[in-house]
C-alpha cells in the first residue's frame, strides 16, 4: 500500500515538473516576429523628453506634433510592440495626427533608446516592468496636461506585448478615457493555446494529451508562470484579469485575419469580457499587426472615429458602429459576464477532433 500511494504521488509530480521544465523553457523562449521593416514608415518629427517608469526606471518617449491645421482633439499614449520602438507610433497612429490628436510614444525599457534594467530580460510577455513604464507614461502625460491647464484625459494604443501592457495599466486609472488595442493577448490564455499546441512533441501517448481536464491546463499554466516569475523575479499580469476591472471603459479591438502567431480566439476573447462600449476588427487578410497596411483608409478610419467619439466626445456623422466587419455593443453590460475561455485557449486541430 505505501509503495502504492508513493507511485500514485512521486509519477504525476515528476511528470508535472517535466511539463513545467519543457513549457517554461517554451513560455522563454516563444518570438514574434515583426511583421515589418523597423522604418519602413516616413519618419515624423517630435519633441524628445525623458521621464521615469513607476519604479524609477529612466525611459526616453517622444511628443508627435499633429496636424497643424486641424483643430486639437486630445492626446494618445502610444505603446509599441516588441522588438520595435516609439517611432512606430508613425505607422499605426498617423490618422490620429492628421486629424489633429497629439500622440506621446516612448519607448519600453531594453527597448529603442531606453536602456536595459540590469538582469531584466525583454520577452513577449508584458510583465510588472511593462507595467510600470506605462503607467510611468500615463503619470508623465498627465503631469504635462495639467501644466498646460488642460484635463488629465487620454486615450491608449497598443500593439500586440504593448496592447497587453496598455490593459493592465489602465486598471483604475481615471484619466485613461478610452483604449484601442491591436494584435493583442493575454499571457495566460495565451500560454494555456501554445502548451496544447505544443504538448504533443514532448508527451508522446496522443490519447493522454489530448484528454487532459481543463484543469489540468489551468493548472499547468499557473505552476508553468509561477516558475518563470520566480526564474526571472517579475511578475506577469492578466489581461483577461485585468478586464474585469476596467469597468465601463470603451475598448476597440484590431486583429489581423490571417495572424499566424497570435489567434484571432484571443480578440474574441478580450471583445467578449470587455464591459464597456466595445468594437472588434477582425481584418480580412491581415497578418500579425498589418491591419495597417492591408487596410490603412478602414484603419485610420476606424481609430478616428473611436478616439473622437470616446475620448474628444465629438458628436459623430458617421458614428463607429457594427457595419459587416465591426461588431458593437454600445450599452455597458449589468454585469461581469461568466465566459469560459477554454474554447480560446483549444487549438484548431483538437477543437476539429473534438467535434468528430
């Protein structure tokens, strides 16, 4: 008997940590590429500045001059996505400056022109660092607005790791009036998709791993993320998490269609737990963070009308609305809806054998 209960609880914890060992080394490891050309946008001049993250970090950011001859809207924090920097913000914010919204870009830490935290390693996955050099942005720019006598109002962008890190962010932060996100996830749906899509080239009996309980893989995730935090003494928020919390603030979404590293599941996901006014774009054709490119009129269109309606408070002529490609709830929900994303975190292959 004792030899018995010693087998039933010495297996599953030496197969557990071996599952934790190989995803962890997976979560480290995982890369988005980009999906562009580092300068492939015209280059547009700004006002360079310095500022600090909320733990002190120093980080360089850049004010982006709008349109002179079109009337002041409001301004918009941009935050990039890995292995890019502030400049980007040329691409994906260029309607918004035409149109007369100003945009603060900085850049993350290790990343563009500000420096590296000494033993801090810059991975896909926006971490508690993430987090405080947004909110030390967030805190800069409402710093400056008041200076200028304006309201402490702006509005979010981000683009993919830098959507996540808009998101946790803006928990509880009242100036931050609206928020539009592309290419975006959360780390631990996220993670959950990649081990079941993963899972099958270190676990070789296919009728275990593909029967594994839902909560086994929540399981797995939660021990997987436990030792990574503690390999890399950070800590990773949740965007899904984080959702519940951002109460009635009105959130845009952009996915690319044809996204072959982030899954379109996860915009449906983050549309879904949304509370607030929400939109979701789910953009023929497009591939990781290039809605930009493959439709840059509907892009700059949409992004215009979102920030005029939500952040400048502009009555609309053409107000953002479900138009065949937009989907749009424009009430808050009563309250937190009880979604299960384990239908987001399944890849296709298991969900079509699933279904057989």
């Amino acid at each position: 008997m004792v030899v018995t209960l010693a087998i039933l609880v010495v297996v599953p914890v030496l197969i557990l940590r071996k599952y934790v060992h190989l995803i962890a080394n997976i979560f480290e490891n995982t890369h988005v590429p980009l999906s562009f050309a580092a300068r492939d946008y015209a280059r547009v001049e700004g006002d360079m500045v310095e500022f600090h993250a909320f733990d002190g970090h120093l980080l360089k950011g850049v004010f982006l001059r709008p349109n002179a001859n079109a009337s002041q809207k409001g301004i918009v924090i941009f935050a990039h996505e890995l292995d890019s920097d502030k400049y980007s913000a040329n691409r994906y914010c260029k309607a918004l400056l035409d149109d007369g919204f100003e945009v603060f870009a900085f850049d993350f830490r290790g990343q563009g022109e500000s420096i590296q935290e000494d033993g801090y390693k810059v991975r896909l996955w926006p971490s508690d660092r993430e987090q405080a050099d947004m909110l030390g942005a967030i805190a800069f720019v409402e710093d400056w607005l008041e200076q200028q006598g304006r309201p402490r109002e702006l509005g979010l962008v981000g683009i993919s790791r830098g959507a996540g890190a808009a998101v946790i962010a803006a928990v509880h932060v009242p100036s931050v009036k609206a928020i539009m996100i592309d290419g975006g996830f959360s780390t631990d749906a996220y993670l959950e998709y990649l081990m079941q899509r993963w899972v099958g080239i270190f676990a070789k009996v296919r009728l275990v791993y593909e029967n594994h309980h839902p909560a086994f893989w929540r399981f797995l995730r939660w021990l997987t993320i436990r030792e990574v935090s503690r390999r890399q003494n950070c800590r990773f928020p949740s965007v899904r998490k984080s959702l519940h919390r951002l109460g009635s603030m009105p959130l845009m979404v952009v996915h690319g269609e044809k996204d072959g590293h982030i899954p379109v599941a996860q915009a449906k996901m983050i549309y879904e737990l949304a509370h607030g006014p929400k939109y979701l774009w789910i953009c023929p054709r497009a591939k990781h963070n290039q809605a930009v490119v493959t439709q840059p009129e509907l892009y700059g269109s949409y992004s215009v009308r979102f920030f005029r309606q939500h952040l400048s408070g502009l009555a609309q002529d053409e107000p953002l609305r479900g138009d065949g490609l937009l989907s749009q709830i424009a009430q808050p929900l009563d309250e937190t809806p009880r979604i299960s994303y384990t239908k987001y975190t399944k890849p296709d292959r298991m969900r079509t054998r699933a279904r057989k």
